[in-house]
C-alpha cells in the first residue's frame, strides 16, 4: 500500500471516529439520559440551602398524629400509670379517632437540648452545668439520642446526636458564655428540624433551659410552634429569671396580655367598636390560653408580654417549670425527666387532613382525674 493511500483511510477513519463520538472535555450532547439498570437519577441540589435562624418552609401535611398524654390524681398530683389503651379516647375536632399506637414511656427518645448561652446567664450558667448529670441520668437515660445546641447572638450546635451520656456531660459542663443576644426562636426552629428528621418511630422532644425571652430572632413564635406540632415535637422547658420579679408578683396582680405589638389591638372588639384602653382592660382578661395559642399558630406571629417557654410546653403538650433560684434548677430538670419517661403517648392517622385549626381532645375511663395533652395542631391552606 502506497504512503499517501493509508494516510488518507487513516484520516477518514479519524473523521468517522470524531462523528460518533463525543470530543473530550466537552459536556454530553442535548437529549434524553439512559440510565442503567437500578440506577437513580440524582436529586438536584437546593438552591436557596437553609442556613442557621433562617425560617423554614411549613410542612402542610400530617401523616401520624401522636400525642403525649399525662393523666394526674388531682388532689395529689400523682401519675396514674395502670391505664390500658382501651381506656383512652382520642377526638380530632370533635371526631373520635382509631388509635394506631400506644406506649406508656417506654420508646426511644430524640431529644434536643437547647441552652441559653447569652452573658446575662453568667451567674446561673455554673448551676446549669452542674445540672448536666441530672440531664443525662433523668432525662436522657440508656436508651436516648441527645444533641445540644447553644444560643446568644448565633445558634451554635454544641454536640451532634449520641447517645453517649458521658459526652453529653462533658458539653454541658464546658459551656461557655456568649454574647448578649437571645435568638430563643431561632434555636428552637433549629432544633426542630434537626428532629423532624429523626426517625418517626421515636418520641421527639425539645427541652429548653433559659430565660422566657427572645431577642432578634428571624424566626416568630407562632411559626416556631406550627412546626413543632405538625412535627409531633413536644416542647419540655426551664424558664430561668436572672431577677425573679416576675414570679415574686403577688397572683392578684393581673397584667393583660399583649397580644399585638404595642399600639395595636389585633383581636375582634365587641360590636367591632373602635378599641380604647378600657375595652381593652375588659376584653382581653376573659381571653383563654387555648384561643391565644389557636391565634398564635394560626398567624405565625409573636406574643408580647407573655411567658414565651410556657406558650410552647402548653402548645405541644409538654411541662413548663419556672426556676427562681439555681438550686432547684436539677429539682426542676428531673420533673421533666420523671414525667417524660412516664407519660403516655397514642397516636392516630387523622382522617381528611382538612386546613385550619384541629383540636385535640383526650379522655381516659376514670373518673375524677386530670388529663393533660397537646392542644391541636394547624394545617395551612396551600399557597
């Protein structure tokens, strides 16, 4: 074969070649991807990813309901343990629901425990350390995964989930104080998601140790406890008072609650009459908890005036204990404990999923006792 004939096949097989196949470094030609078999696509990155006090989209839909239940003698105050399923009765918006599941205390806990960290807590911040042992003995446990988050200026995830209560222990005992800031909504939206995406099986739980206050959160509280209930996460919280006037107030001293920002009335007035401070004074005493809660997770707003940690326990059906010295601060962390690791919790597949507002009501067959669960939760209507 003569030089110039093989050149010219080898030229024409390259100009084959170079038709048939894509040119390096170049990116894969338009049209439809085959994938072999088994594969999955890949899903594409968010392109807006969350970042810490950032608020975060509201899940509209609710697959399981569950709802801690605490069932108390009410002249002792003692819990009452030897109830069996068939004794409870579980009603959304006044329609009773199949019970799909019922423990007394005794399945796995998420928790995430959120500490104040501002420089105000720096006479109270030793007690809470000193308090670790009590978290991770009575509250914790065997069998518990717990993560800790710290707040002031910034939320800072001070320990991943473990269920190592020894490292636990050592976060606790090495918090440090921050700044002055109390981003108290921003920590607990955080901690409820890192618990919305814990496993469903587990009771989820955000237990907060701080003052009942917040400062500069992007987060509102009214959203902060939407999510909580849809998330089935029960809110347990320590409300420490740097002065403890507010619990030094003699129980006749009434001060309304502010609902609204000041100067404003965002409630209905009688015969919607303009609103004056002494209509006011006179409305806003016969408001109950329960509708304030109704407005709060319905606005996603905030509340001024009120104890923002008890709100959130009494919003998701948990305890709420105000602290005025620091040594009953581990008094007040072990009633968490004793009553979280023996409360009820049943659960049901709500039916129709309808938006607005859905009441929860529980009933137990005995007589002559207190019955203590989670108010209800909201559902959105779709955007």
């Amino acid at each position: 074969m003569r030089m110039g004939e093989a050149l010219q096949r080898a030229g024409l097989l390259f100009l084959v070649f170079g038709l048939f196949t894509p040119a390096w470094g170049q990116g894969a030609p338009p049209g439809p991807i085959h994938l072999a078999p088994g594969a999955h696509p890949e899903a594409p990155p968010d392109s807006q990813p969350n970042t810490p006090g950032q608020q975060h989209p509201i899940r509209a839909r609710v697959s399981e309901v569950t709802a801690p239940v605490v069932v108390r003698n009410p002249r002792t105050g003692e819990m009452i343990l030897d109830l069996e399923q068939n004794d409870f009765h579980v009603f959304d918006n006044g329609v009773e629901q199949k019970i799909n599941h019922f423990d007394l205390g005794g399945e796995p806990l998420s928790i995430v425990l959120v500490v104040q960290t501002s420089s105000q807590l720096e006479g109270t911040l030793p007690a809470i350390r000193q308090a670790g042992i009590v978290f991770t003995q009575g509250v914790m446990g065997k069998t518990a995964e717990v993560a800790v988050l710290g707040y002031d200026d910034r939320v800072n995830e001070l320990e991943r989930f473990t269920m190592d209560q020894d490292e636990v222990q050592n976060t606790l005992n090495h918090l440090r104080l921050g700044y002055s800031g109390m981003r108290l909504y921003d920590a607990m939206a955080r901690g409820i998601e890192m618990l919305d995406q814990r496993a469903p099986t587990e009771r989820r739980i955000l237990m907060v140790i701080g003052e009942p206050r917040d400062s500069g959160s992007e987060n509102k509280l009214g959203g902060v406890l939407r999510r909580a209930q849809l998330a089935n996460v029960t809110i347990y919280s320590v409300g420490i008072s740097i002065t403890g006037a507010d619990l030094r107030q003699p129980s006749s001293q009434y001060e309304p609650p502010q609902v609204g920002p000041p100067g404003t009335y965002p409630v209905p007035t009688p015969n919607m009459k303009p609103p004056t401070p002494q209509m006011e004074q006179a409305v806003q005493p016969n408001m109950n908890l329960g509708a304030l809660l109704i407005w709060l997770v319905k606005t996603g707003q905030n509340v001024f005036g009120q104890n923002s940690l008890k709100l959130a326990s009494e919003a998701t059906g948990g305890l709420h204990v105000n602290v005025l010295h620091e040594r009953n601060l581990q008094k007040a962390i072990d009633e968490i404990g004793g009553e979280l690791h023996a409360e009820y919790n049943v659960g049901y597949r709500p039916s129709g999923e309808k938006t607005g507002y859905h009441e929860i009501s529980v009933t137990v067959a005995k007589k002559g006792v207190k019955v203590r669960t989670r108010p209800g939760y909201y559902i959105p209507p779709p955007e």
